[in-house]
C-alpha cells in the first residue's frame, strides 16, 4: 500500500531537489535539435528579412528627408 502523507508535512528538501533535476534532464531529453542545414537555411532567411527591412527603413527615412527638405524650403 502507499504511505498517507501526514497533512501540514513537507517532502524532504533533498529529494524535492533530486526530483527538479531529473524532471529538467527530462525535458532536455525532449528537445528536438535542428540539424546543421536547417540552422544554416534559417539563418539566410534571417539575414536576408534584415537586409529587406533595412532597404525598406532607408527608402522611407531617405523619402520624409526628401519631403521635410522641400517643406523647409517653402517655409
């Protein structure tokens, strides 16, 4: 049969902690790591959605100079 806890007892701090670290090698365990030509792969497309923003960042930047410019003028 199984032992009745006794109501207001706290485990044993010891095996409260041995049962933290087998639960997280567990979830380790779990991990489904990408393989090289994946990391590889996702990493161009990275670069490549940084390289689009930033050309789309300067042509809006370069643009509200161009108007702000012409606005100062007429001022």
């Amino acid at each position: 049969m199984a032992k009745e806890k006794k109501p207001g007892k706290k485990p044993n701090i010891f095996k409260r902690i041995g049962n933290y670290f087998r639960d997280i090698i567990g979830e380790i365990k779990k991990i489904v790591w990408p393989t090289p030509k994946s990391t590889f792969k996702n990493t161009g497309i990275v670069l490549i959605a940084m390289l689009v923003v930033g050309v789309i960042i300067f042509a809006v930047d370069s643009g509200l100079h161009y108007l702000f410019s012409l606005v100062m003028k007429l001022a």
